[in-house]
C-alpha cells in the first residue's frame, strides 16, 4: 500500500494543500518512525507506522480551515473520524483507527457528551503502542507552522487548554518515547 497514491486519489496535486498534508504527514512519519528505530523494545509495526502517519490527517480536506487551505463544510474537530471512514472504505482499518484517535491524545465519549462536540458518541483516543507513537509525534507539527518542529514546552502549553488530564497523557508518552 503506497500512502501517496491514496493522499492522491482525494487531494489535487500542486495545490497549496496537497504540498501541506504531505509535508506534515512526512514530519510526522519521520518522528514516529525514528522512536520506532529507537525503541526496539516496544516491539511497534515500523511499516504500519510509516503508512499510517502518512495518512493519519486524511480527512482535513472535508473541513472548513481556510487558514490551512481546507474548504470543506465539516468542523476540523471532525477531521480524525472523517479521515477514518475514508480508509475504511480504501480497506484500511488499522489506519482509520489511526486517524480517529490521534486528535490531541484522544477524545472521550464522555468530552464529547459534555461538550457537545460534533462526534459520534464513543471514544477516540489511542489504543496500540503505535496509534500512541503517531498521536504524540504528530503533537510536535502544527498544520499552521509547518516549518517548525514545537518544544515541549509548547506542546504541553497547547494541551494545557483541554485539562490536566491531556498532560498527564502527553508527559507519560514522553518519559515512553523521547
């Protein structure tokens, strides 16, 4: 399965936002892969992990972000379930999951209900070592500064807004990863 032709079949070529998901999926493919290499003891699917990254924000194009040249009617919240039934029906269950839950570090049913967000009721947050691996590496690129690798300290911050919960999760993927 080659990640590309996939990112090709729903993204127009030379547009400003098939030059941006394919920068960020790479960036976070490179990250996740390298703590992959790094971590031997994980025992994480490297080629799964490679394929998965590439396509974990399939569904941006689906969503209203003009900011990142995405011109969809769906909130960018809907982003991770949309990419999810878009691999779904390319075949490609093991990444849906992946672009489900790799939204912050994870969605549950529960913040969905309180906050009346636009999802399905039922959780979104990572469940294998590698739906963890991309989750968190994807943390580290942000569609809307896609030249600059964030700090944890930037991450942490980002994530600060959602509760403490979302740190404790984030700071124990970190003492995992790093």
């Amino acid at each position: 399965m080659n990640p590309i032709l996939i990112i090709e079949k729903y993204y127009q070529q030379n547009t400003d936002l098939y030059r941006l998901i394919l920068q960020h999926s790479a960036l976070v493919a490179k990250k996740a892969t390298e703590i992959c290499k790094n971590h031997s003891e994980l025992h994480a699917d490297l080629q799964f992990i490679e394929q998965a990254a590439m396509l974990h924000d399939i569904g941006i194009f689906l969503c209203n972000a003009p900011s990142i040249f995405c011109t969809g009617k769906h909130n960018y919240i809907e982003h991770g379930y949309l990419g999810g039934q878009i691999l779904r029906n390319e075949g490609l269950e093991r990444q849906a999951l992946v672009a489900e839950r790799h939204t912050g570090t994870g969605i549950t049913k529960e913040e969905i209900i309180r906050g009346k967000l636009p999802l399905p009721n039922r959780d979104f947050c990572p469940v294998s070592i590698e739906e963890k691996i991309i989750c968190y590496a994807d943390k580290f690129f942000s569609k809307s500064y896609p030249d600059k690798e964030l700090s944890i300290d930037e991450i942490r911050h980002n994530l600060s807004k959602f509760g403490e919960k979302k740190l404790e999760i984030f700071d124990l993927w970190h003492k995992l990863f790093a």
